[in-house]
C-alpha cells in the first residue's frame, strides 16, 4: 500500500470537507461546520496563509487530514475515512502536526469531545497528550508539552 503525506492546497477543499463530513463519531455537516465559522472560504484562507493541513492518499485517493492553528498551537483536526481507519495514517499526520506546531509553541493543545465513547480521546492518549480538563459540554482539552 503506496501511501503520502502531502501538504493540502485551496483545491483540495471540496476533498476535505469530503473526509469530515464521513466521520461516524463527531460528525458535522457543512451546515453545522459553516455555523460554526468553518466554510471553504476560511478554509482556502488559511491554507494561502501558511502551511497548516496535510492530506493523507493511499494509492493516490485523499483518505484522511489533519489541521492545526500556527498561532495558537492547536491541533484543529484530524480525521481519517472511516475504510481507512487503523492503518497507522492519522498518528502519521499527528507527528507531522505536531512537529510543525513545536517549531512554535512549547505546549500544544486540542479540543475534541471527552465522552468514553468517543475512540479519538484513547488515540490521542496513546500518542501522549493529556487531558488537563473539560472546555464546554461534552468537550475536553488536551495538551501536549515538548519533549525534553
């Protein structure tokens, strides 16, 4: 299985909206996701700004992304097609989020719904981030310190 980590480019939005709205856990329509402020626009905008989403392909097909906030230190988004799951590529993306979030920031954060059911937050515990606590509603916040 040939698979690349490529940085994503402003005509690779229609594909990244694509992958989040095929999630089963933490799904959100577009129209939930342009509630909240995340629509192609901003999407595009942010990519033109610096380099902040990386796409995943197995054999030339985008199957997963992650995003994250240069200035803020955050990882925004990770999410992998649900038939590609458990083939090691959202830890890929995470270590490449990550690295480029510590060129920046010390401690690194993430918000993602804190219920037991919810896969997500056992992944990002076993790639060492710690959840300092809850956010809003079901939400928790993880933070992930620099290795000394």
């Amino acid at each position: 299985m040939q698979t690349l980590i490529r940085l994503a480019t402003p005509g690779d939005i229609d594909t990244l909206f694509a992958i989040r709205t095929s999630v089963v856990q933490n799904h959100l329509s577009r129209e939930q996701m342009s509630d909240l402020g995340i629509t192609p626009q901003v999407l595009a905008d942010s990519i033109r700004q610096a380099p902040c989403v990386w796409l995943a392909e197995v054999e030339g097909q985008p199957v997963a992304f992650s995003m994250v906030d240069l200035s803020a230190g955050e990882v925004f988004a990770m999410f992998v097609l649900p038939a590609y799951e458990g083939l090691g590529l959202g830890r890929r993306l995470m270590a490449v989020a990550e690295a480029a979030l510590f060129e920046r920031h010390e401690t690194l954060f993430l918000i993602t719904d804190g219920r037991d059911e919810i896969r997500a937050n056992g992944f990002y515990q076993r790639l060492g981030w710690s959840k300092v606590g809850p956010v809003e509603g079901d939400d928790v916040r993880y933070e992930k310190s620099r290795a000394p």
